[in-house]
C-alpha cells in the first residue's frame, strides 16, 4: 500500500511547520510549497492522475508567482 511508504506526520509536528513558515517571509513561504507542488505533481503524473496533476500545477503556477511578489489572484481592496 502506497500511503504505508510515506512517513506519517503527526499534528504537533504540523503545528510546528505552519509556526516556522509563519515567520518566513511570504516569498519563502511560496518557494517552499512550490517544491512542495512540483513534487506532488510529479507523483500525480506518476500515478497517471491526470486531472489532479492539472490542478496541482495551477496551485505550483500561483505559488511560482507569488514568489515574484504576484498572483494571478487580484485582491480585492476593503474601504472603511
């Protein structure tokens, strides 16, 4: 079974990544889950999960530019 391959993470130790990346700039946030993505779309591909591996270049896209300091994403403005 494939899921038995991967190492299992537990919540504290999630807790503990999401802490680290929070005091990364959100560049470094980006570039990190971009390795993240093109990984996971890589085993997508892999696994012939096509659509998925779609969307996990879509989510790979979006954190490439936001390591630019871009989104494909506009934001909207809040007035007070």
């Amino acid at each position: 079974m494939l899921q038995n391959s991967f190492s299992t993470v537990t919540d504290t130790q999630v807790r503990g990544l999401v802490e680290e990346a929070a005091k990364e700039t959100p560049e470094d946030a980006a570039s990190y889950l971009f390795d993240l993505l093109v990984a996971a779309r890589r085993l997508a591909v892999t696994r012939r999960h096509r659509f998925l591996a779609y969307l996990i270049g879509m989510a790979a896209e979006e954190a490439r530019l936001l390591m630019m300091g871009r989104s494909a994403v506009r934001t909207m403005k809040t007035t007070s």
